[in-house]
C-alpha cells in the first residue's frame, strides 16, 4: 500500500497492501480521515516537584520510558488519559507511537490521535510498521518533525471491528510467546554477566596473568608507579589550589581486611586517582530546552555497559557561570548514579559534544596526565562493580 504526498515523499510502510490486495470486506483509507489530533504545548507551570492539582507532565522520557520527572499546571495544558494514542512529533525520534502512560499534561514534542471506530492497538501496530518510512522523511533539518503531509496521507488498511479485535488479541498472543523467549535470553544476559564479572576479577587479583608473572621478573613495581602518581597528583593539585593552599596527600589503604595480592602489586585510595569529584546542579528544569548542549540523567546511564545511552537526551542551556564550569563534564570522566537507581556508571568517550549533569548523577575526574593509566584503571573498575 503506497501514496505519495504533495512533496513527492513515496510512503511505503513495508509489506503493506494495495486496496486490490485487501480481504474481503477491509477498505484502505487515509489517516487523517480516521482521527481527530491535538499538538502537546509547554504549560505556564512546570516544576519536578509536584503542588496541589498538579498532574504529571507525559514528555518524551515519560512517555518512551515510564519516568515522570515533572509536573505541570493542568489549566494551560492539553490533557490526555492513560491509554491514549501518542506520537512523537519532533526530535530524532519523530514518528515513534505509543500509548500514553498515565493521565497528564502533553508535552510539546508530543501529539495524540484518537481513532474514530479504530482500535486503539490496531492504530498503533499499523503506525509501528510506518516508522522508518516517517522517521526517515522528517521535516526540518535542526530539530526534525514529522512531515505532515506524509503522516496524514498515511493509507491505512481499515478491517471490520470485530475483525480489528481479532488480531489485537493474536497480536498479544504472538507477543507473549516473544516476551517467554525474552526472558529466556535475560538469563541468559545474566549469566554472561557473571562469567564476565567473574574473568575481570580474576584479572584484578592476579590470577590471569600469575604464570605470565613467573616468566616476566623485570617488570617495574607498582609502587614506582604509585609514587609518579603521588608527585603528579601534588602537583596539580598546586596549580589548580595555588601554592598557599596546604596540600591533602591521598588516604592511607587498610589492606587487613583486603585479598593479598601478588608481588610488586599495591592497594591505593581512590582519591590517588581523582581529584575532582561534584554531583550536578539542582532546580535547572527552567533551562531545559529543545536543543543544545545535553543534560545528563540516570536515565543515560545503564548497570550493564559504561557506555553513555544517548538516544534519549534532555537539553539545556545554563547559566554561564562557576556552577555551569562545575558541572560540564569532559573526556574521559566517569558519570556515577548517586540516587534512586545507584551505582550504574558511564564513561564520557573522546570528542563528546559540550554536556553537563544533573544532580542525581556524580563526576569523577582522573589527573589530567596521567589518562591512560587512569582509563585502564577506570574500566577494570567500572566493569566489575
């Protein structure tokens, strides 16, 4: 099933039929006669801390992933129920459907369509199997939306009712057999996990490299090591300080409770290693915007993998100041969750664009000159805990 609209935008949504093809008894219809839409706005009053007759604010991260971080002020908002169609309608993800999760305000990245004698789940299954083709023909070149006259002239194959209802529920059928084999591969995941945590131990101890060790005697001690460390720390410590400022050398290790550890090995503190660690800034919800540098969340980091999850960003742009320098992160610094879901960590890749954090989420920051020992020390770190 194909159309092209007045820009001359080919839809096809995959395997979709003409009306020649259609069942006995089905009609092909384009979309914008089968629903009534409302565009999503920024209300007057939107605060992460909810107040007497607030309602939950349902944004893209509300909506995708069933976070609702902010409320609004239901009297300047478009309202919508828990079930109700939703579209993403700007941003790289435009085009992607869902239902809405809870009853709330609509964001302004948002629509919502509601099918007139449509199944709602039926609306949407068709509408999944269109994403490629809507996402990939965005409007706009910044900030993409859907292009409208693709999404409306959109030829959806309209079943009879019942006959709607008949393959929602072997839809779900045919899902829940996919959700029994999902969970199969979870374990699976989880075993994988623990054979990995298990060999990045066992390199941390020693014990991989112990008959390596044996053949290799000329190797420099790690306490020559630690000790460049300890003078590279001090120093720039004194420059970032200044020399008037006493020096606080790294804490002593307690090493009794420790495992031994193999010969020409040490324990050193983390703060050998680190100099600057802050959690973000508090109440920046008024600089979130719709583009600019990213504003990293817990939702950005993930227990299974250091790498930054990107595809769902919040924007902002601070304020220029000490508190905006002390929140932007850098190459090679460690994101650390420190509330709510605790301890995923994150590590910032090479050449990322300008960023900062929020205050849920820590930065550690190794010496400067000493980044390649660092990152080695940061990933064995970061993959077993």
């Amino acid at each position: 099933m194909t159309a092209a609209n007045s820009h001359g935008i080919e839809i096809n949504a995959g395997d979709q039929a003409t009306d020649s093809d259609l069942p006995e008894g089905w009609e092909s219809i384009v979309l914008r006669a089968l629903v009534t839409q409302r565009k999503g706005k920024k209300p007057k009053k939107l605060n992460e801390t909810p107040w007497q007759g607030a309602v939950p604010y349902i944004d893209i991260e509300a909506f995708e992933m069933r976070n609702i971080r902010r409320y609004a002020d239901p009297a300047s908002s478009v309202l919508v129920d828990a079930g109700d169609v939703l579209v993403v309608w700007d941003g790289a993800r435009c085009g992607h459907v869902g239902m809405a999760p809870a009853y709330g305000a609509l964001g302004s990245t948002l629509m919502t369509i509601n099918p007139i004698l449509i199944h709602s789940d039926y609306l949407v299954g068709f509408l999944r199997l269109c994403y490629e083709t809507i996402n990939s023909n965005p409007r706009g070149t910044s900030i993409p939306h859907v292009e409208p006259d693709l999404f409306w002239n959109l030829e959806l194959p309209i079943a009879p009712f019942e006959e709607q209802k008949r393959i929602v529920a072997k839809v779900e059928e045919l899902l829940a057999q996919v959700n029994v084999v999902r969970e199969r591969l979870a374990k699976v995941k989880g075993i994988l996990k623990r054979l990995r945590q298990s060999v990045l131990a066992a390199a941390c101890s020693g014990h991989i490299t112990s008959d390596w060790r044996q053949s290799h005697k000329d190797i420099t001690p790690a306490e020559v090591s630690i000790q460049e460390i300890f003078s590279l720390r001090q120093k720039q410590w004194t420059q970032e300080n200044g020399p008037g400022k006493k020096y606080k050398p790294p804490r002593s290790v307690t090493v009794h409770d420790l495992p031994v550890l193999p010969e020409g090995w040490k324990y050193v503190s983390s703060d050998a290693l680190f100099l600057f660690v802050t959690s973000g800034s508090r109440g920046w919800a008024k600089y979130y915007s719709e583009a600019g540098p990213s504003f990293i969340r817990v939702g950005n980091l993930d227990h299974d993998t250091i790498t930054l999850d990107l595809s769902q960003t919040q924007h902002v742009f601070p304020p220029r100041g000490a508190e905006c320098e002390r929140t932007q992160i850098r190459d090679g610094d460690i994101l650390i969750s420190i509330t709510a879901d605790v301890g995923m960590i994150g590590l910032v890749p090479d050449g990322m664009d300008e960023a900062y954090v929020n205050q849920h989420v820590a930065i550690s920051r190794s010496l400067s000159e000493n980044r390649l020992t660092a990152n080695f020390l940061e990933k064995q770190f970061l993959e077993v805990s």
